[in-house]
C-alpha cells in the first residue's frame, strides 16, 4: 500500500510512474487527497471539541466549590451536547477513514525505474539465457510420457477432484518428493530458515500480502470459516511478521517453506493448459526475505542468482527476465521471472518469480522496524519461487527422455534413494 505521504508529496511522481504499469491513477489520487483533506478537517474539530470538554469540565469544578450550582448545571449540559456532538462526528471520521483506506488499497506498488514500458509479455526483457537445449531421438510431450510409464493420472484426477488436479503414482510421487526436499535443502543451505505454515489464511492475511481484494477471483474461498487456500507460501510466511516491530539487528530475515499452493486460474485454456502447464493445485518451494531499505536490491540479485543455481543444477536450459510494467503483478516493483524450455512442446516454461515489493507490502502488514533513532520505519520484502514444482517436472520429463527411458538429473539421485535411477 503506498503512504499517504507519498501520494502528497509527489503526486506527480507516483501518475507517472504508475503510468508505467498502465495504470491511470490521477482520479483516485484526487479522490484520496480530498477524503484525506476532509478527515484532518474533522479531526481538528474533534480535538479542538476534546479540549472544550476539558476545560468545561475544570470549570464546572470551580463553579461547584464556588456554590454556583445553577452555572455548573449549564457547563454539565453544555458538556453533554459536546460529547453527542463528538460521537456523530467519531463515527464520520471511522467512516471517513475506512473510505480513505479502501481508496488508498486501488493503487498499485510503484515500478522501479529499471521497469520496461511494455503492455504484454513480449516487452518482456531477456536478461540472459543458460543451459543448452537437448537434441531429443523422441519428442514425446510430458503429459504423453506420463502415461506411458504410469506416474501421473490426469483422468484419475479429474474422476477425485476435477481438471487441474493431477495424481502423482509411483517414481512420480517420488520425483517430487525428491525435488521439494532437494530445494528446501538448497534453501537452507544458504541460510533461509525452514518453516512449515497453515494452508488456509484469513482475510488479514490476504489483505497484508496484496492478495485481497481478488479483483481476478483466483483464490478458493471458504465461505464457512471465511478463510481462503493460500495461493502460494509467500502470503502465511510474510504474514509471521504482521503486526511486529523488528530492530535493524534483526534483518535479513531469511524464511523458505514447502506448501501445496490452490489457484482458480479463472480464464485459462487451450493448449498451453494441457498437462503440468497450469494447474489448481501444485507444490511450490518459496523463498521470503525482510531487508533493510538499503540493502534490499542487493538481496534482490542475491535471490535471483540462488534460483539461477538451482535451475542450472538440475540441467534444464532457461531463460531470466526482466519484466515490463503491463506484466507485473499489483503489488511488485521489479520481477524477474525464469523460464525453462521444453523441449517437447517447444516453447519456454515459466518456473518462478523472484519480486521485490520494496514497502509496499510492509505498509498493508503494519510491519515495522526501529531505526538508530527510535523512529519506526518501514521495511522492504522479497519473496521467489525457488521453485514450483509442474513445470519443472514437465521440462525434466521432457528434457531427459530418451528410447529407453527418462534420466534423472544427477543431482536428485541421491534423493530417489539409489544411484542411476530413471523412469522406464
């Protein structure tokens, strides 16, 4: 959530820069600034109200021990028609207030200066590109090799559940056991803490991280308890530090979970759906940080390079980006995202996400730090998907397939329980 700070100061600033995300905010600034204007403007009238409901009440005092009883009757009934008039205008002001705040929410995070213009994905910028795509004797698709040795059901998840919720059999099931516990143990070696959050959050939750308001519909609500299935870790993990003041000792803070994610993906299909490419229900390895204001596009690169690291551990050619404004989520100042090629169906997989939302989160969390001068300021938070986990299985399948079976990458031998394990 931008400050109210910001948006006065440098109104023109924040217009041209959410320009960026096309986004035309002239109006709801306006709108802002106004609500803004008219809650001071009631507020002074309350405190000024306050003060004449002190001083009356001194006076009554005095005219009480004076013997004017007739005169501290009028003070007592002029202090009661002050106190009437403080309540309506109390409940003005909440409700002025819960307007303003309401208002405030419709505003996206600013783009960093770094942030292409662009509208779609293809003004999206290549960062760099890694890896060497493979030379394949077959080009079967993945969700074909899934079938062909057994380890993932599409139609036994449609008949359990619907479309989008795949069953994972055998050496898939492992596969993916192996992947998640192969990135956590890459995640905590490089100092992120492991943690094991709810899969369900309330609104609270959603609201700080940005999810809601669900403009888009994507969350699965449940209507009963009024809570919602996460659609990623980032929002229960960055939500631990809702409500809580840190000192400048505190930071980083380094936080990496493993959870089922739940998205609706309303609007989606065709045949970039198929199979692992877009699901209601995936795992997914997060990474989340807390930085300092100064240091946190440094931990920025830090966390791009360490997904750069596993992605390249696993063998799968990829590509980074840099993101223009139209493909930017609501709440980031700058994404990269990577993407891995499939060699089957010959096109680049998006695998993760790495953001900073510089404040933005920080101030809808009420997330706070003491500075060397004991003002509270607003921290910065980070968070990458480090990884999810369909995509990277379909490039893996599809990547390693070979006449007599699919290889699996080196790396996750170990954690298949043998050496020279494949599928076949």
């Amino acid at each position: 959530m931008l400050t109210l700070k910001l948006l006065r100061e440098q109104t023109a600033f924040v217009i041209e820069r959410l320009a960026v995300k096309h986004f035309d905010a002239k109006n709801i600034i306006e709108q802002v600034i106004a609500l803004d204007d008219e809650r001071k403007a009631l507020q002074t009238k309350l405190d000024s109200n306050l003060a004449e409901q002190n001083a009356t009440a001194k006076q009554i005092g005095a005219l009480m021990q004076q013997g004017k009883k007739e005169e501290a009757e009028a003070c007592k009934q002029k202090t009661a028609t002050l106190k009437e008039q403080s309540k309506t205008w109390e409940q003005e002001l909440s409700e002025i207030e819960k307007k303003l705040n309401d208002t405030i929410v419709q505003l996206p995070n600013l783009p960093h200066t770094s942030v292409p213009a662009g509208r779609t994905p293809e003004n999206n910028v290549i960062v760099r590109e890694g890896g060497a795509k493979p030379a394949l004797q077959q080009t079967l698709p993945h969700w074909e090799l899934a079938k062909k040795y057994d380890i993932i059901d599409f139609d036994l998840g449609v008949k359990l559940t619907g479309a989008g919720f795949p069953v994972y059999k055998g050496l898939g099931a492992k596969l993916q056991r192996a992947l998640i516990a192969y990135f956590l143990d890459k995640n905590t070696a490089a100092g992120y803490l492991e943690v094991q959050p709810p899969l369900m959050v309330n609104e609270a939750s959603g609201f700080g991280t940005g999810q809601l308001p669900d403009k888009e519909g994507q969350m699965y609500h449940v209507g009963v308890d009024n809570f919602y299935l996460i659609p990623t870790a980032e929002v229960p993990v960055t939500n631990i530090y809702r409500d809580v003041i840190l000192n400048p000792s505190d930071f980083p803070v380094k936080l990496t979970a493993y959870t089922p994610c739940f998205r609706r993906e309303a609007g989606s299909y065709g045949k970039d759906v198929r199979g692992l490419n877009r699901l209601h229900q995936f795992d997914k390895v997060e990474i989340v940080q807390l930085q300092l204001p100064e240091n946190s596009y440094k931990a920025l690169d830090e966390m791009v390079a360490h997904v750069e690291d596993i992605v390249q551990s696993l063998g799968l050619p990829y590509r980074i980006l840099r993101l223009c404004g139209g493909d930017m989520s609501f709440t980031s100042a700058l994404t990269y995202d990577f993407e891995v090629f499939s060699a089957a169906q010959e096109r680049w997989l998006e695998v993760s996400s790495v953001s900073n939302f510089e404040s933005f989160q920080a101030n809808r969390l009420k997330l706070r730090y003491r500075d060397d001068n004991k003002k509270t300021q607003l921290p910065h938070t980070l968070n990458g998907s480090s990884l999810a986990l369909p995509r990277i299985l379909a490039a893996l399948l599809e990547n390693n397939q070979t006449p007599e079976g699919i290889k699996i990458p080196d790396v996750l031998q170990p954690y298949m329980g043998a050496t020279n394990v494949q599928i076949c």
